[in-house]
C-alpha cells in the first residue's frame, strides 16, 4: 500500500540525515519544507477545519531526542502484558474512526525518526543490560508498523537486529498489507508479524485507508509461507448489530488460511475509550453510532462496556477460536482476573503470569 504524502516538514538537524535524503527521492512529488518554513506551513495547518485529516498527509523528518524503548503505557488495575515499545515514530496515514491516537497527540502530522542507527544503539544497550530474562518488543504503538515502512525500510532493519537476540522478540503490528520487503527475508523464530483484524463491516465502515480483511489474510498467507510467526488482534472488538455472525465469519476466515501451528497468539479487547475521544471523533466524522453504547468508567478512566457484556463478547470470540485451534495462545488485553477466568477459564491473576504466559510461545517455538 503507498500512501500519498502531499508536504515532507524537515527539522534542521534531520536534514542531513542518509535517511533524510532516501526519503525525499521516494516521495518526488511532495513538496519540502526546512526548519523556519515549515513552521509557517504548521501555524496554517492549526486553522484548518480538521487538520488531523491533512496532517496524514504530511511527514515531519526529525531525529528522537528522547529514548526510543519504554514499557506499554498499561495501568496497574488490569492485567498487562508487559509489552515494550520501540518507539518508531508517531502518526499513521490512515484513519479508523475509534483511534487513540486523535486523542493522545495534538500534533497532526505525522513523525520519522531518521537517526535509526540510536534506535539500534539503545536497543543493544537496553537488552544487554537489563538483567531481564527475556523482553517482548513491538512497534506500533503510536504508529501503525507498516504504514511508513516502505520510506523508511524499519521493520527489516529491526527483523535483522532481532534475528540475532535470544532473549528477545519482535511483534510488528499492521492493518496494511505491506509485506514485500519481509518476503525477502529469512524469518527467525522470535519474530511476529500481526494483524489487528475485525468485523468485515468494521474494517470497510471504521478503518478508512486501511488494507480489507482479505488483503491482511492475502499479507498474513504470503508471511507464513515465508516463515513468519503471525498474530491476530480483535481490537477494538466493536460488538454492534449482527455482531455475532460477523465475528465468526472473520475467525472463519483466518483459519481456511492460516495454520493454527503458525499463530504465536490471538488477542481480544472490546471497544475503550477515553471520554473525550467521543468528542473529537464526533467532531470529525459526525456521530458515530456505537461510541453511545452503554459505557461505564473504568479503574483507567476509560470508558468500558459493562462487565457482563464483556465477558459475553470474549466468551463467544474465544469458543469460536477453540473449535478451529483448541490450543490457541488466547490473550485479553487490559482487563481483569475476574474476565479472564469467567470468559477464558484461565486463571490469569497478574501481569508477571500473562507475561509468562506470552512468552511461552517463544518457548514452544524453540
Ligand atoms: S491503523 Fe492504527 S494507528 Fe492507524 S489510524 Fe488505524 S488505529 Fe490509528
């Protein structure tokens, strides 16, 4: 998938970066920017009437000052997967109607970080040095994996850094179907190529921009006959209408193509939301039907559907799974003790046991 990008924004000190200049040649058509000038384009960019819109348009070229390796923003109150993010860049060129991301950033364009020789530098440092037995890294946080990656050719870089640490492993997310450039590698077992995967209806009506369910199947079969690990992410989990059915067809659909002995897990997270994402997104794309649904607060402040439903949502999902692949590595994410036994059966009673429980599958593998 190529992504049109109308303006490249260059920091002074980004712009004679090798990266820099490679990505000015694949984007010929866009006009650029430097230091003071592009300045003056991002003070029009805030009068625009929705300017997150035309910032996925737009690239701002910079080198990360800060450290590049955090641990996921979970919340002490659910159980956490203790997932470490390799903070890649932020901003995505599509657009599904529930992102996060409308609400954790008010800069509306997106960022590349060319100085990825520190990202290499800290990551070797971060593992050598932690004492920690094994770490589970990803992208994609603020970001979608793949979006980008034909510019910046990131993932294989980090598949091939991977490929040589034992006591790690990385999870590229992505709802695009950009994989050639993953094709030309030999995957080593640590790596994971995931697809965040809906309701079709979902993926056509809330995910604009994004690739269909059967272009990610179509990237996900390509991956496994290459070699790679996949995942499966049901998040948000959007449990409207003729829900059930909906789902079903989708889990269906991944396992007429997948083999079960090719998915290291399978996650589920019904729709959550900070309440003022409801403002924003009702701002851009007019109301949108299920985030008035009936929501309680969560431990995080979020916005939650009610205990029973949940259980309900994940306990249907997860019995569907089942029949397909009894042994399926099944994972909630950010939720309780009482969900995970009274929807999975699993007792799953802190984030040192998902943790474990998700690393296992490296184990297994090994
Ligand atoms: S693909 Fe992910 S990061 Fe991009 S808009 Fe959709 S939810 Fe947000």
């Amino acid at each position: 998938m190529k992504f049109r990008i109308d303006q490249i924004w260059i920091d002074d000190d980004a712009v004679d970066a090798p990266l820099t200049s490679a990505i000015i040649r694949k984007t010929s058509g866009s006009r650029v920017f430097v230091g003071e000038d592009y300045k003056a384009e991002a003070r029009k960019l805030e009068l625009e009437s929705d300017p997150f819109r035309k910032g996925k348009r737009i690239i701002r070229l910079m080198k990360r000052k800060g450290v590049f390796v955090k641990p996921c923003p979970g919340t002490r109150e659910y159980v956490c997967c203790n997932l470490e993010i390799i903070h890649i860049g932020q901003g995505c060129p599509m657009d599904c109607r529930y992102c996060a991301l409308q609400f954790y950033f008010n800069k509306p364009v997106m960022e590349i970080f060319v100085n990825q020789d520190d990202m290499i530098s800290e990551l070797h440092e971060y593992i050598g040095g932690s004492g920690k037995a094994f770490h589970r890294f990803c992208t994609g946080e603020f970001t979608d994996s793949l979006a980008l990656d034909p510019l910046t050719g990131l993932s294989s870089r980090l598949i091939r850094f991977f490929g040589k640490q034992r006591g790690a492993s990385l999870e590229i997310k992505t709802k695009t179907n950009s994989v050639e450039p993953l094709l030309r590698i030999t995957p080593d077992g640590n790596i994971v190529v995931s697809f965040s995967v809906n309701a079709s209806e979902i993926t056509r009506r809330e995910e604009l921009h994004a690739a269909s369910l059967e272009e990610r199947l179509k990237a996900a079969t390509l991956l496994q006959k290459a070699g790679y690990r996949l995942g499966f992410h049901f998040d948000p989990i959007v449990p409207v209408g003729e829900w059930k059915p909906a789902y079903a067809l989708t889990i269906s659909k991944i396992f007429d193509v997948i083999s079960p002995d090719s998915i290291a897990w399978i996650s589920m997270g019904v729709l959550r939301f900070q309440p003022v994402l409801k403002e924003i997104v009702t701002s851009r794309f007019g109301p949108v039907r299920y985030f008035h649904d009936a929501f309680s607060p969560g431990l995080d402040g979020k916005s939650r559907l009610f205990f029973k439903r949940r259980i309900d949502v994940y306990r249907f999902l997860a019995d569907k799974i089942r029949l397909k692949s009894p042994d399926a590595r099944i994972y909630l994410c950010m939720e309780s003790p009482e969900i995970w036994e009274q929807s999975l059966g699993i007792k799953m009673n802190s984030s040192a046991d998902l943790s474990n429980y998700l690393d296992e599958a490296f184990r297994v593998a090994s």
